[in-house]
C-alpha cells in the first residue's frame, strides 16, 4: 500500500509540473482576426480577380454551381473583360444567392457585395489608366 501510495504522491507531482510547461506551450495571438480578409490592402495589378473576392467562402453548397468564391471571380473577369457591362450584369452569377443573407451579422448579401466590389474595382482600374496618361 506505501508503494501505491508513493507511485499515486509522484504522478500527482509530474503532472502539476507539466501543466505550466503545456500552457505555455498555447500561443495567444491578441491580433488575430478569422473575420478580416487576408492579402494585399492595394488593388493587384494584372488579373488577379481572387483580391476582390478574398472574403468570400472557397466551401461548396451542395446544389449550388461552383463557390462563393468561383461566382465572384468569375463576376469580376467578366466586369474586367467587358466595360460595357453594369456591375449589377456583371454579378449575375451570383444573383441566385440575391437576398440570402449567408451568416448572420454579415454585412450585405453576396449579391450586394459583389456588386460593390465591381464598382471598386472598375473605380481603381480608371484610375491607373489615368495615372498612366498623365505620366
């Protein structure tokens, strides 16, 4: 029974010794954001049309054609290659999506946001064109 007790005593002894040693094995990241788009703050140049759609989920929704994302990048290679298009014809891809809000206190329906993301693309492209007539 001394033997039991003494082996029970040590084990007890090696855990609360290793309980500091774990925790401060976890990291704390006080500015770690899931929420906040990852990437770049300025506009890419060439065609990396993923930049605008950086907050949109790459998940796939059973009967849905494509993601979230997919939809979006495809909106903005249309918006890029056709000028004549409106935002809001741009993003017809995804107007299936209109008025579904996907989580909650979400800002904006994917429509909604693609539509903005459009018109701050096609906004950023007039102004490197006329940044690059003025030079």
């Amino acid at each position: 029974m001394k033997l039991q007790m003494k082996l029970a005593l040590g084990l007890a002894v090696l855990s609360l010794g290793l309980l500091p040693a774990m925790a401060g094995a976890v990291s704390y990241h006080p500015d770690y954001h899931p929420d906040t788009p990852k990437g770049p703050k300025t506009a890419p140049k060439g065609k990396a049309y993923g930049y605008w759609c950086r907050g949109e989920s790459k998940k796939h929704v059973k009967g849905e054609k494509g993601t979230a994302f997919s939809r979006c990048v495809r909106a903005h290679k249309r918006a890029a290659n056709q000028p004549s298009l409106t935002p809001r014809e741009a993003c017809k891809d995804v107007k299936a999506l209109k008025g579904k809000h996907v989580r909650h206190g979400e800002k904006g329906t994917p429509f909604s946001r693609c539509v903005k993301t459009v018109a701050q693309q096609r906004k950023e492209e007039q102004q490197t064109i006329t940044a690059s007539t003025v030079a």
